[in-house]
C-alpha cells in the first residue's frame, strides 16, 4: 500500500513539474509577429477595376462613397469581375523572396463586398461575380505551403452594403446615405449580430489558422460591443492576433497609417505604408517609393521597435502591378543578405545619428501621396538596433563616403570584438578613437541599395 502511495505521489508530482515545465516554456501568440517584422498588405476589391467611367475615381478604393454609387450599380462591377490572372502562389512566393513573413489581405473592405465565400451574406465574390471562386481557399493553400501567417483585413465601422451603419452620429463615410437615407430606423448593434459576426466566423472557420483579424474603422463600435468582438474571435482563434482597430483598447497593439513613429515605442506597434499613391489599383497612380527609400523605411521602422506592412493593390485580373514587382525584386535581394538585421531584432540604447557627410540637403524622391506622411526624402545617416547581448547592428542608409564615422558606440562604451560588413568577404578595417569609430568600406564592395549593414559584435 506504502509503494502504491508513494509510486502515485512521484507520479503526481513529476506531472506538476512537467506541466510547469511546459507553461514556462509556453510561447506568447505575439512572438512570430514580433520577430517577423514584416509583412504585405493587400488591398483588392471590386475597386480595383482602377477607374470610374474612365477617369481617377474619386477616394479610389472609397469611391463608391465618393461618387454615392447606388448598391444596384455597384453590383454591376461584381458582375464583371473575372480575375483571370490571379494566381495564389505567385503572390505569396514574391511576398515570401521579399522576406515577408505574414500577408493582410482585405477580405471585406468598405464597399461591403466579401472578396471571399460568404454564405451569410450574398455580396460577395462567389455569388456575384462569373468567376465563382473563393481566392482565400488558394491564398490559405499557398500561406502553409510557403510558411506566412494568412491574416485578414475586415472593415468594422464602415460598410456601405448594410442598412445598419450610421452616418451622422459617428462621423464621415461610415453609413450609406444615398440608399438608407432614414438614419434613424439604423441599429449598429443588429449589422455586427447579422452580418459582422456571421462573417468573422466564416473567416475564422473556413482557411485553417489566421494569424490575425486586421480591422479597420472602429468609429461607432462601443467599449462592449469591442470587447464582444475580441471574446468571440479568440473563442474560435485563442491564438489570433487583433490590431487596436478593434476600438476602446482592445487590440494587441497599434496601428500607425501611413506614418511612422518619431521615436522607439515601448507598445507594439506597425506601420502600414503604401508603395505608391495608392492603397487599391489605379491606372493613374504613377508615383511609386524606390527601393532605396523603402528599405529606408524598413530600417526605421524596425530599430524603432515596429513592423512594416507594405502595400500592394493588383489589378482586377489580380495581376501585380509591375512596378511593385521591380520594387520587391530589389528587396530581395537586399534581404538575403542583409535579413539577419532585421528579424527577431530590438532597439538599441542608441536610436540614430547623422552622419557627418550630411550638409542639410535632401533629395525628394516622391511627391505628395495620398494621406501618406512618410518622409519622401533620402540623406546620409545611421540607425541602430540590437540582437541578443552582443551584437549591434549599424545601417549606413545613402551614405557617400567610404569611410564612416560613428559617435555612439563609443559613447555607449561599447567594447567591440569585430565588425563585419553583411555582403561582405573581405576584412573590414575600423578604429577607435577618442569620440568616434571610423569604419571603413572596402573600395571594391558592391551593394544591392545604398544601405549598409554592420554587425558589430561587442564584450
């Protein structure tokens, strides 16, 4: 009996320690967002038939509100719609060359209209248009079989389908007007009940895993009707991330559009950028950010402790714009070699400095974007971050000269073992001296972009 006893208590407690064992070693749903860094935005919708009647629409991908589209109309475009071009694999392989590690793509925009298999509501790409297929079945295919997080875009306050959001009480573009003009016969809480909930299910239920519910708009949703939201995705998904535009503080981190923070942030945080004017297809969107100023703003994203969403919007054949193609080529093969620097990274102490070939001029690359308050512009200078204990990485963006010189690591007391220039075989010469670090860059080292990447390891 004593045996019995004891050989149940060591059972016992060898399945505490073991389930304690397994909690410490439990990983947070954060943890791949947070060490990915990066990932693609994907605005496509009925709106990227990229004109209205022959010109620029008005809003672009909100121009059925701008140009107060009937729904009847509307579905006429629906009707047409025959993505002929699109092909799931392509889109996730360049995303995935690109260093990419999640894809956000708008499963419901602010027209109301599902770019997915919808069975709760017919507006949507399965039942109105002649090409009757689901692009997400292909989509969440490609996602397992290339290793990115499918996620999914979802527009919360705003949705010009449903005869239940409100316009005056909440602010500009939320409710259709020009067809539920009587506002007071609306009921928010019945649109999230019959159309909100119903459509979160489905996308949490019909793709495998998704890394996350991306809303946007919160507007009028109230501090209950968000934290109802939350429970009742995380009941289906318990490992779904939610950005903030859940509303009333709900989300796991923040969204920062078309803009990027001043400084390091101590929240999470991601700032979602365009590549062009544009978030959806147009034919007259010409202006597009080059390589050099995208990685630019990858960079500074990054050591600010962020995550860069960068948008594409294809055509309605669902083919790439060309133009974000070239762009991503380059980015690639900026990322082999210099990708180490970017994932599973933190800020430093130090966040930037100039550099000293800086005379206060900078060189416009793009003009005005649409909303987008990014600098467009390119100047010698250094960013900082850090990986591990021991290893600083210093970014040399658009610098000229061949011979860097740094004043932070010596100011940090930094006591440096090596340094190493990614791309680079050859020795790389440097000094300490009283209040700088000189670096040099050998004369014959060619480099994808002009941002240069240093890995400094230290003691």
């Amino acid at each position: 009996m004593l045996k019995k006893y004891v050989a149940s208590f060591s059972l016992a407690f060898f399945l505490v320690i073991g389930i304690a064992s397994a909690q410490s070693i439990k990983t947070d749903k954060m943890d791949w967002w947070k060490d990915g860094k990066f990932g693609l935005f994907i605005h496509w919708g009925l709106y990227s038939i990229g004109h209205w009647k022959n010109a620029a629409q008005k809003g672009n991908e909100h121009f059925m509100y701008f140009e107060r589209i009937p729904i009847k109309e509307y579905t006429k475009i629906a009707e047409t719609f025959y993505p002929k071009q699109f092909n799931a694999d392509l889109w996730v392989l360049r995303a995935k060359k690109a260093g990419m590690k999640y894809i956000v793509i708008t499963a419901k925009h602010h027209d109301g209209f599902a770019m997915y298999n919808s069975p709760s509501n017919n507006f949507n790409i399965v039942n109105l248009s002649p090409w009757h297929k689901d692009p997400m079945v292909d989509l969440a295919k490609a996602c397992k079989k290339y290793g990115l997080k499918l996620c999914f875009y979802y527009s919360l306050g705003r949705d010009w389908e449903s005869p239940n959001t409100v316009w005056n009480k909440v602010g500009a573009k939320s409710g259709n007007t020009w067809d539920y003009p009587n506002e007071s016969k609306k009921d928010y809480q019945k649109y999230i009940d019959e159309k909100v909930k119903p459509q979160l299910k489905e996308l949490l239920s019909q793709y495998g895993p998704i890394g996350m519910i991306w809303f946007d708009t919160p507007e009028g949703t109230t501090p209950s009707q968000s934290e109802d939201l939350r429970n009742f995705i995380l009941h289906i998904q318990p490992n779904c991330i939610i950005n903030n535009r859940i509303g009333n503080g709900f989300g796991d981190y923040i969204v920062s559009e078309q803009k990027i923070s001043a400084g390091k942030e101590v929240q999470a945080w991601e700032a979602c950028i365009t590549m062009s004017r544009k978030w959806g297809y147009s034919k007259f969107d010409n202006e597009w950010k080059s390589p050099e100023l995208l990685v630019r703003q990858l960079v500074e994203v990054v050591c600010k402790g962020g995550n860069l969403l960068w948008n594409i919007g294809p055509t309605d054949l669902g083919e790439l714009p060309p133009t974000s193609v070239a762009n991503l080529k380059v980015i690639e093969q900026w990322m082999k070699v210099n990708g180490e620097a970017i994932y599973g990274t933190k800020p430093w102490s130090v966040l930037n400095e100039k550099s000293i070939s800086f005379n206060g001029s900078q060189e416009d690359v793009m003009g005005k974007s649409d909303a987008d308050l990014t600098s467009k512009n390119i100047f010698p200078d250094y960013y900082y971050n850090q990986k591990g204990e021991n290893v600083i990485y210093l970014f040399a963006r658009s610098v000229k000269e061949k011979k860097l010189q740094v004043e932070s690591l010596v100011k940090q007391g930094i006591k440096i073992k090596a340094i190493k220039l990614l791309g680079n075989t050859s020795k790389i010469s440097w000094e300490n001296k009283k209040d700088k670090t000189t670096i040099d860059i050998p004369e014959d080292f060619k480099a994808v972009l002009p941002v240069y990447v240093f890995k400094i390891e230290f003691s």
